[in-house]
C-alpha cells in the first residue's frame, strides 16, 4: 500500500526558491529541477523506508542530478516531507525543521 505524501510549507518554499534560482540561471534548468525532485518524491512513495534514517528519524533521498536532498519522516501511513535541502550551502540547517 502506497503511503500519503504531506510536503510542509518550508519544502514547498525550498522548492519554489532553488527552481526560480535554477531558471535565473538557464532557461528550462528549473524545470528540470523540480522534475528531478517529483522523481525523489515518487521514489520516496515506492519505498519509503528503503533510505535509512539520518537524524533522529529523518530520513534523507538525494535528488539524482541536483545538489539537494528530500528530509523526510514516515508515520503510518504518511510520509511527511519536511525540507528540500541545498547539500552544499548550509549543510548543517539541513535538518532543521
């Protein structure tokens, strides 16, 4: 059975800042990003508990061609994301929700 996805305010907005950042850059590079992270999503739904915990029990899936990570939590049926998180800039706020 497939889990829910909730994704927090605080992702949609990590999200919405590295597109328009990646579309400030190269027209269609946004785009891209944002296809790469739905691929983490639909990932993250398949198996759910396939990436191992990181912190605490926050559990992390790299987006495959972009420098970010999806910061998850798996409750029952739910899968909350919680952050869409930038590796190399401020690795460190990456876990704080």
């Amino acid at each position: 059975m497939k889990c829910t996805i909730v994704i927090s305010t605080l992702a949609y907005y990590d999200l919405e800042d590295a597109v328009v950042y990646y579309e400030s850059k190269v027209k269609g590079l946004g785009k891209r990003m944002e296809a790469d992270f739905w691929k983490s999503v639909d990932s993250i739904q398949k198996s759910s508990l396939g990436y191992r915990i990181r912190y605490v029990f926050y559990r992390q899936r790299m987006l495959e061609k972009f420098p970010y990570a999806v910061i998850y939590e798996v409750l029952d049926k739910e899968i909350i994301i919680y952050r869409v998180a930038h590796l190399k800039l401020q690795p460190e706020k990456k876990f704080k929700i």
